[in-house]
C-alpha cells in the first residue's frame, strides 16, 4: 500500500516512486510532515517531468486513504439527526447537547477504505450506516480556539460510521456510549481532500456541501454540511482542552439529518443485510461506496 494523489481526475501519482524516495510511502509519515513535504511538492514539480510513478486511475485500487490513524472521535454535532434519534427512541433533547460538542472513541485500527467489504457482526441484526464527514488532523496543537482551528486541519473526507443498532441499543441503556455497535468498522475516502479545495464551498465557518446516502442505487438521505450545529473549528477547541492533538487524528462530524435508517424509519428502509451496497456522496469529497457480506 502506498500514498499518493490525484491528478486530473483520472491518474494517481504514487508520491515515494516519483520523488525517488523523498516523499514517504505512507500517508501517517505525510501528515507529520506534511509542511514540508506540500511544499517539495509545489516548488520541485521537476520530478513529476517523465511521468515517473504515474498510473491510470484505473489500474490502482484506493484503499483507505488514512488506513491507521492515530485516533478516531466522532462528534454528534447535527441536532437534527440527535433530536430525531432521541425522539424515535422516545427521548427528548438533553440541555448539555446545547452547551458542548460530544464526542465518543471509535476504533481507529479497524478503518476500511472504498469497495471494501464490510462483515455484518454476528449478533447483529440491525445494521445500518450513517452519513458523515471527517477532518484530518495535520499540526500538533493543545487548547486550541476555534477560530484557530483551521490551521490545524489537513483536510477533509467521507466517513461511514457503520452501527449496529441491535447492540448499540441494549449497551447505551447502560450509559458508557456505544462501544460494540460501532467497534466493528468505519469507512473513510475515497480520498483525502486538502482544505483549500473546499475554499470555494466555505460560508463564514460552514461548508455548502451536499451530502446524499444511497442503497442499492435508491436515494434515501439527503443533507448539507451547512446545516450542521457545531462547526469543526468548536469540535477541536473542544477535543484539545487539556489535551494534544497530532498529525494523523481523525475528528467525525456525526451523522447528518436523515442520514441514517435509525432516523428514517424501517418502514422507509429495512436494515442493511448481505449484499446491500451503500453509497455515500459529498460534493468536492467523492463517493464512497461499500458492499455488506
């Protein structure tokens, strides 16, 4: 597995082979350095002269682009998937949502990249997806300021927090999160997208994003990160207190409004079984496609 990037939409250039070695091979090495390593990149466009590492889009197969991350927090910064979600389980908003962003541990080590295969657990009978985007973490920082934030984020992706819903609901009622319903996987890519190129999207501290999650070819979320309540410069100021983000951490969104079958209703979509293929899509982010075995 190697790092690389996008070019034109069509090729991928593999960073290590066409910079004779400078440029690292893994994507976590990048990020630590990344400061550097951008601007090699901008100033020695000479090693990219023969084509040397260059391939055909369709002769690479994208793997996870961040496939070990440091950590994983996954926020639930959209109140209206929280107030829907509470609201089919027959809860009403609790007033700390309102004074602090929150955020739970997932398990980093088990991140799965675009096409991948995703194994339904077996006690799990109640499987859905949930249509979220994640930052990347690219400076060392502790308490930041939100409207400092910016400066600490490489970029930015589709993530899937995959739930099982069956588990999650009986160990919630416990009251330590949702532990063995997320454990299992989460998808993230197809790419990692650097955040000057959202520039053009950016609306004071929110993205006009269009967010969409399709099964089987069948649209059934549809949502816009504009819409979100917490910005991602508020979820680091709140992860940092106290605490040192670096290089390579990943920070979830939540789920968008109608992003997930917990929010729609099983009379709209059944839970996702074997063979399902779930697709999500972010403007400027790509498509995010997975197949359920």
């Amino acid at each position: 597995m190697r790092a690389g990037w996008m070019k034109n939409k069509d090729e991928v250039i593999d960073m290590y082979e066409a910079s004779n070695g400078i440029l690292p091979k893994d994507m976590l090495s990048f990020l630590e350095n990344h400061l550097f390593f951008m601007n090699y990149i901008a100033t020695e466009q000479k090693f990219l002269i023969n084509n040397h590492g260059v391939y055909p889009l369709q002769a690479v197969e994208l793997k996870a682009p961040l496939p070990q991350p440091k950590s994983l927090r996954d926020f639930y910064a959209f109140e209206e998937h929280v107030k829907v979600a509470r609201g089919n389980r027959g809860l009403e908003m609790v007033p700390e949502w309102y004074e602090m962003p929150v955020f739970y541990f997932s398990n980093h080590l088990a991140i799965r990249g675009p096409n991948e295969k995703i194994a339904r657990p077996k006690k799990c009978q109640w499987l859905d997806y949930e249509l979220e985007i994640a930052c990347v973490i690219g400076k060392e920082g502790s308490d930041i300021k939100a409207e400092n934030a910016d400066e600490y984020i490489f970029g930015y992706c589709i993530l899937n927090d995959w739930s099982a819903r069956d588990l999650q609901r009986k160990e919630m009622k416990v009251g330590l999160g949702p532990a063995k319903g997320k454990d299992f996987a989460t998808s993230i890519g197809p790419y990692i997208v650097t955040k000057d190129e959202l520039d053009p999207y950016l609306i004071e501290n929110r993205y006009d994003l269009r967010m969409t999650a399709s099964v089987n070819g069948i649209q059934l979320s549809e949502g816009n990160m504009r819409e979100i309540y917490y910005s991602f410069g508020e979820m680091i100021e709140r992860a940092s207190e106290g605490v040192t983000l670096y290089p390579g951490e990943i920070i979830g969104s939540g789920t968008v409004g109608s992003g997930c079958i917990l929010e729609l209703g099983t009379d709209v979509h059944r839970w996702l079984e074997p063979g399902d293929e779930v697709e999500l899509e972010i403007a400027a982010l790509g498509v995010l496609k997975n197949v359920i075995i």
